[in-house]
C-alpha cells in the first residue's frame, strides 16, 4: 500500500464531499452517493484503485 495514495485518496474524499455537499438535490446528487459510498467502503478494504475509481465516478456523476 502506498502512502501518497492513501494521503490523495483520504484528500480526495474530503474534497468530494465537500461537492456533493454543496450540489443540488437530484439525481446526479443520488449518483454520486452511491459512488461515494463504495468509495468508502474501498477505503475501508485499503484498495486504492477501488476507491480512485469511485472518486471518479463521483465526480462525474457531479458534471
């Protein structure tokens, strides 16, 4: 396990987060907790690439 993914990934959630926070209700807000849930998940399982992965999706369900 790498220490700089795991440092990004745990910055990277925080910073997703805080978009969906501020994101509208509906259903890209619906989409991208679902992908930020298993995102935590991953991050619980340390998989980093799954929980990149899931950043990802996240995000654009986001746009």
């Amino acid at each position: 396990m790498n220490l700089n993914t795991m440092a990004s990934n745990a910055e990277r959630m925080k910073t997703v987060k805080a978009a969906w926070d501020k994101a509208p209700e509906g259903p890209k807000k619906a989409a991208a907790l679902t992908q930020y849930q298993a995102a935590e998940k991953a991050q619980a399982a340390k998989d980093d690439a799954a929980v990149t992965k899931a950043l990802d999706a996240a995000v654009a369900a986001l746009a």
